[in-house]
C-alpha cells in the first residue's frame, strides 16, 4: 500500500491524501491531523470496481474537493466533502452524457465557488466546456462556457473568488477570456 500524493488543508490542521491504503490498486481520500491526534479519515463514498480517486484538492470553507470515479466506472466526477470528514459529500457536477468526464478543477485563493473543465477524454489535456459552482454544493453547477478547447492549465480563479480567466478557442485561435463565476 502507498501514498501517491498529499497535501496540506488551507489551515495546515490536516493532510489531504491519495492511497491505496485499503485495497490494494484501488486509490481513496483520506483525511488526517497533522499533530497525529486522530487516525486517518476516508473522505470519498463507496467506490464500483474498479473505481478510484484521480484528484484531490483542499479548498476553502474547510473542504476538499475530488474527481472520482464514484458512481459510475469510467465516468469522473467532481466531489465536495468537509476535511474533518463531519457531513456528506457532494457531487458539484452537473449530469454528464456523451462520455464527459470531468477532467480537471480549478480552486480559488478565496471565496464560495470552484471551477471545472469536462472532457469526453479526460487524459487528453483538452476538455470542452467549463463550469462553475459553489463549492458546499449548495447551487447547482452552472456552465461559464461550452465553447472552444480549454487547456486545464489555462483556466485561473482571481484572488477575490468572483472571476474565471481562461484561454480557450480552436486550435489555429487561442483568445483569452474572463467571466463572473457566480
């Protein structure tokens, strides 16, 4: 069994990490204090076979979020769950068809909502359209842009939470973009 990777909640109380510490091959989130005062936490919901956790993030407002493939094998989705593990997760997106998957989540500095790219071929690196939601899950997604070939690296929240910045566009013309998140 192994960690994959980790990383530090925003108030570096707990660590965030991928592992495959309970089956082995089959990566899940975990949750821990960092002073050690409690074990380990699993964060996501049950997983079908053989499904697994491809991302995880600390976000504001206490939470982490994560792309698995939770409900369906071979469809990822984007999931909100407290850090201390002490309510439900939620899913963020918006149902997927057509084999989207979501491919990548963008996580502000500050504020309420999130950002995320779907993809009907997630490794790609190119998704197709562009989300924003709240990150409790207290709204529905909502699309910011279902245009143009997104490049996960070239999409970024501003400092304040309320913007999304992306570059997007075919191929022979990347333009760059900007549109309220909320």
């Amino acid at each position: 069994h192994s960690v994959s990777t980790f990383s530090f909640t925003r108030d570096s109380a707990r660590a965030l990490y991928l592992a495959d510490q309970e089956l082995d091959g089959r990566v899940e989130l975990y949750s821990v204090p960092v002073d050690g005062s409690a074990n380990p936490i699993k964060l996501n919901g049950p997983l079908p076979a053989p499904g697994t956790v491809w991302h995880a993030v600390a976000a504001p407002l206490g939470r982490a979020l994560y792309i698995a493939e939770q409900e369906t094998d071979e469809v990822r989705e984007l999931y909100s769950v407290p850090v201390d593990g002490s309510l439900a997760r939620v899913k963020l997106n918006q149902p997927l068809t057509g084999g989207q998957s979501v491919s990548a989540v963008i996580v502000p500095a500050s504020g309420n909502s999130a950002a995320f790219l779907t993809s009907t071929n997630p490794v790609s690196g190119l998704s197709n359209a562009l989300f924003g939601a709240p990150i409790d899950g207290s709204e529905a997604a909502v699309a910011l842009s279902l245009n143009g070939y997104f490049r996960s690296g070239g999409v970024e929240i501003d400092s304040s939470g309320g913007r999304v910045v992306y570059v997007a566009g075919p191929p022979a013309r990347i333009e760059i973009y900007s549109v309220a998140i909320d």
